[in-house]
C-alpha cells in the first residue's frame, strides 16, 4: 500500500461482536457507495465565495456592534473590519474585474453569471459599508464618548484645541503636503491605491474660473491627531481646515475627503491557475497604471465633484460608495491600543505548562509527543523554547525551518542565526511570497544569510506555506535523534498571542525521518511524496482526506459508527466537498467548523442533512486545521490530522501544505473535543444555513450569555498541570 494512503484496515485486530470489525459490512459498503457516487448532485450546491466572504465581514461587525464586547475591543473589529475589506478589493474582487477585463474565464463554482456575482458582491459590500459607518457614528463615537475618549470634528474643537493644531499643521503637516492642480497643463493626477485625498474646488477671485485640486493626506502620520489626552481630531479634518494656506490668494469653494482602492500590484490571486494571466496582465499594466475598483466618497459630496472624480478615475458606478465620514477607520487601531484596560478583554497570561520548567525540552519530548494549543499555551515557552535551546546545545547538530511569516525581533530569527554562527548546519525554507510580508521576508532572508544559513526559497510555482522544524541531535553513544514541530500557524511570536493554533513536539522516530524526506524535497531534487506519519501537499492533502471521508461513508452504509468533524479557515475545494455530500448521504454525522469563507450548503434534504457548520469569531483568531474521521471509541477507528492546510485550490494544488497524524490517544480526544464543544448549542457561534445565511447564536432562552469558547479555553488551560 502506498505509505502516504489513509488505510482502511488500521482498526485489525479489534473486535466486534465476536468478529471482526466489520470487514464484509465494510466490503460490501464499498460497493453501495460506489453506485451511489454516480447520482448526481444538484447543480447548486455550491454557496458563493464572495458572499461567503463578506459574511465572515459581516460576522466581525456584529462583535463591533454588540453593546456587550468591552468598548476598546468593539474599535478594534470596527478597525479589522475596514482593513479586511480593503484586502477584499484588492484582491478577490480585483481578480475578477481583471479576468473579465481581459477575457480569461472566471473561477465560479455556482453556475452563475460572473457579471451577476461581481453586481451582488459590490451591492452586498455597499450595504456592509454603510452598516459599518453607521455602527462608529452611531454607536461607537457616543460610547467612546461616555467612556471620556472623544473623537471629534474640527468644528467641534475648542478654540485653543483649533489653536494648538495649527502650529501643529505649520510644523509637521505643512512641510509635506504636495497641493496638485489640474488644468490644461496639469492633467489628473494618478492616485494611489488605499490613500486617502481631499479633492478641493477652488475659485481665482480675479477670473471667476475654477480649478479641481487634489490634496493627498501623508500616510506616515497618524490617522487620528492628539489634540489633548484621550482628545482627537481626523487628520484631513485639520489639513482642510488651513487649506487657505496651500492654496493663496485663491477661494476655497468646497472640499471632500476621497480614497480610491486599486489592485495591488503584488498580489497574484492564486485561487485560479494565472500563468497566461500573469503575462498578460504585465503587458497591460505597461501602459496604464492599476485600474480602481473602489471609490469611497463622502456623503456631503457635491454632484459636480463626484462626476468628476468617477470619470477621471474610470470607475464603475456600482462601486462608488458614499458614506457618512470620516473614511478609512482602519487607523482605529491606535485608539483600540489606548492604555485603558478597564475597556478591553480581561487580562491574560498564556499557560507555561505544557512542557515541564525543571527537565529538558528534548528530555520531556523525547518522553511522550506533547499539543500545545496557541494562545492558550505559551509560544515563548514551548515553540521558540525548542528552537532557543537547539541553537544552544552544543549536541545539536542541525536545525531545519521552515519560516512563512515572522517578525523582525523575532528571538526564532536570532537563534537562528547564533545556531550557524555556532557551527551547526541551519537550513531555512523561507516563502518570499508570503502576501503582505514580501518585503519584510526579503529582509530578514538576507540576514540569515549573512550569518552562514543556508537559505532555500521553496519551488517556482508553489508557495512554501508547511509548518516545521527538524532539530537533529546527538547522544554520548554517538546515536542521533530527531526532534520535530509540525503546526498550523507561522512562527511569529507576537500573532502567537492573537491566533488561536495548534502544534505537535515530538520525537517519533517515524514523524523524524518523514520530516527529513520532506526538508529534502523541499532544498534538493527528492520527487519523494509518500510518507507515513504525514500528507504533503500537492499530491497527497486532497487524497488523503477524500480516502478518509468516504472510509466513513463506508462504514455508515454497513451500519457501523462513523463521524467527520474538521475546523479550518476555509472550504471551497469541490471534490472534497462533494465527498462530504456523499458521506452525508450515507448517513455520516459531519461538523464542520469553519472560521471564514464556506462553500458547503448545510442541512439541504437529500444531499447534506446531516452536515452542521459553525463558525466563532471573538479575541482571538481562530487559525487551526484540524481534520478528524471516527468516533474515537475503540469500536469507530478513524483518524485525526493537524496542519497548515486549508481546503481551498489554492491549498491542495498550489502550495506545499503539511499535516500530520495524531496518534497519542489523549492528543486526539483533545482535539476531537474541542470541535464537539465548538458545535455544543451552548456555545456562543454562528450557524450556517441551507440557504447560506449566517445566524449568531450567543444567548439562552432567558437572554444570558452563551458559553464563550475561547475565554472557557483560557480557564481550561490556566488549571491543567505541567504533562497532564
């Protein structure tokens, strides 16, 4: 049997009834199954990734809306709410303005018209952005209010207030505002991606003729200016305020604040195959700069400005949005990080317990595998503790990484870099196209470097986006051993405080050398893609779950236990979720837990009746893929997977993806659990329905609260002892 296949026979030797664990019932199943996957599914049974999206948006802005999150953390998804949205246009729905700009097919797995999806995808964020403005100016502001931090209008200063900021305005803003006119000499200025603009008419008092003007607002300095503590003013609120001070001797008639979004330059929407695309989107972007496919205007805007702005700037009416001001919230970040702890979540300290204080890291690994669980338990002291203390020991003779994304202080980088300093072979596999971090991965790359690393940067064509390490070392008897990390997050130690993930230290002799094939193949010419302990992604991540899903779609059908449970970030991937339609057919109870964009149409009779699908959104981001097949009784055998993949295209087909099999009984109950107490109707999430709508369930029939998750986790975690 191929090494890397999910076997069906693993649960041999057990027993059922007297019998074996229904060996025939399983073979005759097969076959039921086989004519079954001929019937056809409905052509609708895929749900709409753009308006999947946009739900998940709309799920942060529900916790930005809810009265009952600490006001602080209602700013901060106000502000995650707006940058989110930016990345949207900037990529999904830029892709598809793109490909049907230049001909290319669409990636559509609904069946509808792509024009009809980019109209409902604009309408759908329209109404997400008005919600949006109106939660801050509505609710938020006042609350803030309340709470002694205003954010005010510049009409709504106090004279010295107005005073203050002009001697600011002389001092800090003046010296790089760059006023741009436009006339017969002047053409339209081209207006960067995100930036936020006053567009200004102003009046020669001698002529009577008017001129357009475009003023940027610096994106360096802050969004929201320091009038007094706890006191701030929108930043274009005070360059339109001394306009008369750019443009003199000239009459000021009206001025707007604007923001135009455009497609980043960089980003390559891998969810579709682009290579014919990549080329031809080069050739023209030679000769125009980056289409808008956003325009956010204020609402006061004059008729006469708006017209002109949309013609200049090419973009369709249907993306012209007018909302109340002030634009870009996503600056409201500063104000979630004000210093008031009163106004946030409750403090919380990770648990340092899941490795041992007094014995070794290698010591306590080489003992038993140990889970840890992010945030929950502490980064510092078990992921970066394994990598510091490898870079330290004198016995270890080679570290392996991969790195996806980190950050620049990061101590993993520096014990990186000590470790080659030190003699010890160190190879990193660094993804320089990690989205948003190109540059900053570029960086610390050359750093490694220079400090004697041997740095790969992964295949053309595929992102490296595994999670691992390989620490080898050696003992007296001149023995080596292998030490591993396989997890579902980056190895950054400041986003390990915010997302939720999972990670595996182990030992295993099996997990170690399939960990060594992988290095190998990443950094040389191994085309090894079987192993045993893992599925590796291009070839085997897709496989391996659909052998999975339909060995329990077997065994319903021949009325034996059977179970799915996974959590990921997203699923949109056709065949896998085809394969789930068909388990659900046969009668298999499946819990999907998913975080963000969802193809699968739940609880549809006939097709997905008995399929659920949750979703929690809260303090932290939940980030972890689990994917678990079985019951965990001694009579359901199934297995259960960890890792960094996702059931996207882009995951299974166009990435290097890891995950591994968790053996250790306890590790699995632990993660089986945490998906069940996800899906328990006592706790707080959203519920998808057959019809795609999303429905938050976090109150009783008396209006209390719903179990929280996450801060349940925090308490679980806070109480466990070291090695429980």
């Amino acid at each position: 049997m191929d090494s890397g296949q999910v076997s069906s026979q693993r649960g041999d030797g057990k027993k059922i009834a007297g019998k074996e664990p229904g060996e025939q019932q399983v073979r005759d199943a097969q076959v039921t199954a086989g004519q079954g996957a001929e019937d056809e599914l409905p052509p609708d049974r895929y749900l709409d990734r753009e308006e999947s999206w946009l739900n998940f948006s709309e799920r942060v802005l529900e916790l930005a809306e809810d009265e009952r999150v600490p006001l602080l953390e209602r700013v901060r998804f106000e502000s995650i709410f707006a940058g989110a949205l930016d990345e949207f246009f900037m990529v999904r729905v830029a892709g598809r303005i793109r490909r049907m700009a230049t001909g290319l097919p669409v990636e559509n797995a609904t069946g509808r018209p792509a024009s009809e999806i980019l109209e409902n995808t604009l309408e759908m964020a329209r109404e997400l952005s008005a919600r949006h403005a109106r939660c801050f100016g509505e609710s938020i502001v006042p609350a803030l209010g309340s709470a002694g931090i205003e954010i005010l209008r510049w009409k709504e200063l106090l004279p010295d207030e107005q005073e203050s900021l002009q001697k600011l305005f002389q001092e800090r803003i003046y010296p790089v505002l760059t006023p741009l006119a436009v006339d017969p000499a002047h053409p339209f200025p081209f207006i960067s991606g995100l930036s936020l603009s006053l567009a200004v008419t102003i009046a020669d008092p001698k002529t009577g003729a008017t001129i357009f003007a475009r003023v940027k607002v610096p994106p360096l300095l802050p969004r929201f200016m320091t009038v007094s503590p706890n006191r701030f003013v929108p930043i274009e609120d005070v360059i339109a305020a001394h306009l008369g001070e750019l443009f003199v001797g000239l009459d000021v008639i009206e001025h707007y604040a604007f923001r135009v979004t455009r497609i980043r330059d960089l980003e390559i929407d891998e969810d579709v195959t682009e290579n014919l695309l990549k080329s031809l989107e080069r050739e023209l972007m030679r000769t125009r700069f980056e289409p808008a496919v956003r325009l956010e205007v204020e609402e006061s805007i004059s008729a006469d400005v708006l017209d002109r702005l949309v013609t200049e700037l090419d973009v369709h009416p249907s993306a012209v949005y007018r909302l109340t001001g002030p634009l870009d919230l996503s600056g409201l970040s500063a104000i979630a990080d004000l210093d008031m702890r009163h106004l946030k979540y409750p403090a919380f300290v990770p648990s340092e317990t899941a490795l041992p204080q007094d014995t070794s890291v290698f010591a306590a690994i080489t003992d038993h595998d140990v889970l840890v669980h992010h945030p929950y338990d502490s980064f510092t002291a078990s992921v970066q503790r394994l990598v510091v203390s490898a870079a330290a020991d004198p016995r270890v003779l080679a570290i392996k990484h991969t790195l996806y994304r980190t950050s620049g202080d990061s101590e993993i980088v520096d014990a990186l870099i000590d470790a080659a300093e030190a003699g010890k072979q160190v190879v990193v596999v660094v993804e320089i196209k990690a989205r948003g971090d190109e540059r900053a991965n570029i960086a610390w790359a050359r750093k490694l470097e220079q400090a004697g690393c041997h740095v790969v940067y992964g295949f053309v064509g595929l992102k490296t986006h595994c999670k691992m390490v390989l620490i080898v070392r050696e003992y007296a008897d001149g023995s080596l051993r292998r030490f591993c990390h396989i997890g579902t997050g980056n190895y950054h130690p400041k986003t390990a405080r915010l997302y939720e993930d999972f990670g595996l230290l182990t030992a295993d002799k099996t997990v170690g050398e399939d960990v060594t094939d992988l290095f190998n193949h990443l950094t040389g010419y191994s085309r090894k893609s079987d192993y045993r302990r893992l599925l590796v992604a291009p070839e085997r991540v897709r496989a391996g779950l659909v052998e999975q899903i339909d060995e329990q779609a077997q065994r319903s059908l021949a009325g034996l236990p059977a179970r799915i449970q996974m959590k990921c970030n997203a699923i949109i991937d056709e065949a896998t979720i085809d394969s789930l339609y068909r388990a659900s057919r046969a009668g298999v109870p499946i819990d999907l837990w998913i975080r963000g964009i969802c193809a699968v149409r739940p609880g549809v009779p006939g097709m997905s009746e008995t399929i659920r699908v949750r979703s929690i959104v809260g303090r932290f981001l939940e980030h972890s893929r689990i994917y678990a097949f079985g019951t965990g009784a001694r009579d359901a055998p199934g297995e259960v997977w960890i890792g960094s993949a996702d059931l996207m295209h882009r995951n299974l087909d166009r990435r290097v993806e890891l995950l591994v099999r968790v053996t250790d009984p306890a590790h699995r109950a632990e993660l089986r659990g945490v998906i069940s107490a996800a899906m328990d109707s006592r706790t707080s999430s959203w519920w998808l329905g057959p019809d795609g709508s999303w429905t938050r369930h976090h109150l009783d029939e008396t209006g209390a609260p719903l179990r929280d998750l996450q801060s349940h986790l925090i308490r679980v975690r806070q109480g466990r002892t070291a090695d429980a």
